[in-house]
C-alpha cells in the first residue's frame, strides 16, 4: 500500500520564535510583515482575540504597549534555517520527501500497512518536537489531495491527537467528506466553489461524485483530476517543485524612502547576490538581467515614477560578478535623484541549463575559474550564515535596509547571536542569600541539639 503524508508545522512562525523564547507560550504572539507592516501569522492565543490576519501593526501598537500581545519582527533566516532542519528530520526517517512550503513536507511511504503509516505519522510527529521542539500535524492518504484534507482535520479536530489518516474508500472517509465544504478542498477557491455550488456541487463528497467529463468541459482538467483524488486515484505530481524556475526575482521595499544614488544600489547590490544565489543553486544561467524601481504610489503628493532596464548578458552566466555589474548599467540607465523610491529589484531572465549548456564556437572556452570562486562563496554563507560573505560593503544603517525594530536573534545561523545560557547577577545574589539562611538555620539546629545533649537550654 503506498500512502502519501503530510507534515504541516502549526503556528510555524510563531512557533519557530517560542522554541528559543519559551516565555512566549501561552502568550497572544504575532508575526509581522516586512517592515513591520501588517499582521502575517498568529497564535492561537491572538485568534481567539479576533485579530484577523493583515492587521496593520499600528492599529495593535497600543494593545503591544500595554503588554497584553506581542508582536514580533519577521525572522525568515531563522525560519528557512528551522524547515531546512525541519526536511532533514524526515528525510532521516522517510524515503522520499517532497517540500510543498516553508512549513509543509510531503512525505511517501510505500510497503507499510495503515497501522504501520498512523504508527509511524505518530512517531515523526513526537520525533520533531523532541529534536526541533515545533508542533506538527499529519495527514495520511492514498492521494495529495486527501492527504491535505487530513491534515486539516488532524489540526481541528483534538481527538485525532494530530495525526489523521483517510483510507480513501472506507466509510469514515465517506463520512468526513459530506460535512466538509468544497471550499475546503485543496486547489478550489472561493470564486470556484461559488460556480460549483451553481451545479449543486457543494461539499466535498458532491466533488468526488461528479461525472469526470462534464467537470473537464465546464471547469478544467486540474478539477476533474482532483475529483479523482478525493476518490483515493492519486493523479498528481509533485515534481513541478523540483523543476528549475523560468526566471528569478528579489525584491524589498525599503525602510525609508531614498533617492540617494549610493543607497539604491545598495539595496541592488543585495538584491543581485541573493538572485544569482538562486541561480546557482538550480544549476542555471542567466542570458539577461532586468533592474526595476518604484516609487510609493500611494503617495500622491510625491512625483510618481516606475522605471525598469534589460541589460543583456554578453553570454549566459552565473557570476555574481557579471551581475552585478549589469545590475549597474542598469542603474545608471533608470535613476534619477528627484524621485523618492520605496522599492527596488532585481530579475535574472532567459534562464538555461547550465550543465547542458555549450560555448558557442564562436567563443572558445577560457580556463574561467570562476565556478569555483562562487561555490566557495556560497558553501561559506551557507555554513556560517547568509551575507558573510558578500561583494562590496553596505553602510549601516542605511535607508533601504528594512524596519525590524522587533526581531527576534538569528539563534542558528549567526555566530554573534546564538543563545546566551547564564543566570542573572539578581538570581544570583538572592540564591546566595537562601543558601547563607540554610546554612543558618542548620547551624542553630544543631547548637540546640548540642544543647539538649548537655541538659542545658540553647541559647537565642
């Protein structure tokens, strides 16, 4: 029997922060965006207070002030650093393991019987919390679909103890399905589900009921395939997350505004490495590099302005080098000092494979040991932590640099910010303090015993 799992970490961002911070457990926590913009993951202590997601962090300032929630800056290197971890724990107990998100893992399991996978879904799940202290769920099944559908029921619903299997054809599947809404079902929107529920197609047992043909005709085949699915026939590949990327971009809006020449590109700068670190990583070349800027258009009082360049790569390249160099060009070409820009970025395009690539004959190969220049770069950021190594200085603070005036330390990829273990100077005196009173009080008992030996009374 092959089943598929899935593992979802819940509350990951947050999670993630109360594994070094255990004071945060229990306590309304949330994660805000970029900039400290908006609301971008809760607790479930912050739920039950009816904040919905996308909040403006303003609007909370007064409930953070007063202590009654705290509020977190975005710390996604500490958060790609806890999924990579996160992967590597399954891939240690599972043969094939698939990422779906940062805090969702595919795993398949093949030859086991559906007590062995629930046995094994309850292991993993005590294995994680153990090792990486994050709350998981598990959802088992025969297809994706189903899987994700277990999940979700594992995370609702306590009694599963989270860790919930489908079996597909059984009744309680059957069961489960009738009082799940279509809405809830993997890869149906809401538009979706309002033009199903037109054809009376409202639950997830009425999905998987439907006629194939009528649901390729009228919806799309991924419908149809997904009807499928939910009838325990897996028909779904998770191979598009393996599959190189077409192009690759990095973006951030900026702290502050800036029309300081210096300061964008900076802000480019950064933008370039981090692109042609992905790159590398899927094994591709670049044949061209597009810079854009944008100015913040909500503000009306201020001159709009949102250019962009391409700049051609004289051949295809995975050089940090050679795009940073482009980066400027490009640059150059677009700034113009009188415009404020709240964002800017950089997208590597026209991406080819770089090991089936050839040299035209036109150039010959050049002993370029760029290659290992590059992979030296980055196995170094990757051990000690990103941006250890980078391609010209960054003046700090600098304005493009984002706001996270709340974030939490780097506790595993930065050396300067790893977990301080120690007893404070108070705790100390104050153990001190008892000890000498013990001390005391065992002195005086055994003066009194003394005493009481010799017939005579103990002193005061």
């Amino acid at each position: 029997l092959a089943m598929i799992g899935l593992v979802d970490a819940n509350n990951f961002y947050v999670s993630c922060e109360r594994v070094f911070q255990p004071k945060l457990e229990g306590r309304p926590v949330g994660v805000m965006s970029n900039n400290d913009g908006c609301i971008i993951a809760r607790s479930a202590e912050l739920k039950a207070l009816d904040i919905p997601m996308g909040t403006p962090a303003f609007k909370l300032e007064g409930m953070r002030q007063r202590g009654e929630i705290h509020l977190l800056s975005s710390n996604y290197e500490l958060y790609g650093d806890m999924s990579t971890r996160l992967a590597q724990l399954l891939r240690d107990a599972c043969p094939a393991v698939a990422p779906y998100s940062i805090d969702e893992m595919f795993v398949y399991l093949e030859g086991l019987t559906t007590e062995q996978c629930e046995a094994l879904g309850r292991e993993l799940r005590q294995r994680i919390r153990r090792h990486l202290g994050l709350p998981v769920c598990v959802g088992l099944a025969p297809t994706h679909t189903l899987a994700k559908l277990a999940n979700h029921l594992a995370k609702q619903h306590p009694h599963y103890q989270g860790v919930c299997l489908l079996n597909g054809q059984d009744h309680t599947t059957e069961a489960l399905l009738k009082r799940i809404p279509v809405a809830s079902v993997w890869g149906v929107g809401r538009r979706l589900a309002e033009r199903l529920a037109i054809g009376n197609i409202n639950t997830a047992w009425d999905l998987r009921q439907s006629d194939d043909k009528p649901l390729r005709k009228r919806f799309s085949v991924v419908l149809a395939r997904t009807a499928l699915e939910l009838r325990g026939t897996p028909c779904m590949e998770m191979n598009a997350l393996d599959q190189p990327r077409q192009r690759i971009m990095t973006s951030r809006s900026f702290g502050q505004p800036t029309g300081v020449f210096a300061e964008v590109h900076n802000a480019l700068r950064r933008h370039a490495q981090r692109s042609a670190e992905k790159l590398r990583k899927q094994r591709s070349l670049a044949r061209a590099v597009m810079v854009f800027l944008n100015t913040n258009r909500h503000r009306r009082d201020q001159l709009q302005y949102f250019p962009q360049a391409l700049i051609p790569l004289p051949s295809p390249s995975d050089d940090t080098r050679v795009i940073l160099d482009a980066v400027r060009q490009g640059l150059e070409q677009i700034h113009r000092p009188r415009y404020q820009f709240m964002k800017a970025g950089v997208m590597l395009l026209d991406l080819v494979d770089a090991e089936q690539h050839q040299l035209a004959l036109l150039h010959p190969p050049t002993r370029d040991r760029h290659p290992f220049l590059m992979a030296t770069v980055d196995q170094i950021n990757q051990r000690m932590g990103q941006g250890t190594i980078s391609f010209g200085m960054t003046d700090a603070p600098a304005a493009w640099q984002l706001r996270c005036a709340h974030r939490s330390d780097r506790f595993t990829t930065r050396w300067d910010e790893l977990m301080k273990v120690g007893t404070h100077p108070g705790a100390v005196a104050a153990a001190e303090a008892k000890q000498k009173e013990k001390e005391k009080e065992k002195l005086k008992k055994q003066q009194a015993l003394t005493s009481t030996k010799r017939g005579t009374q103990p002193r005061a």
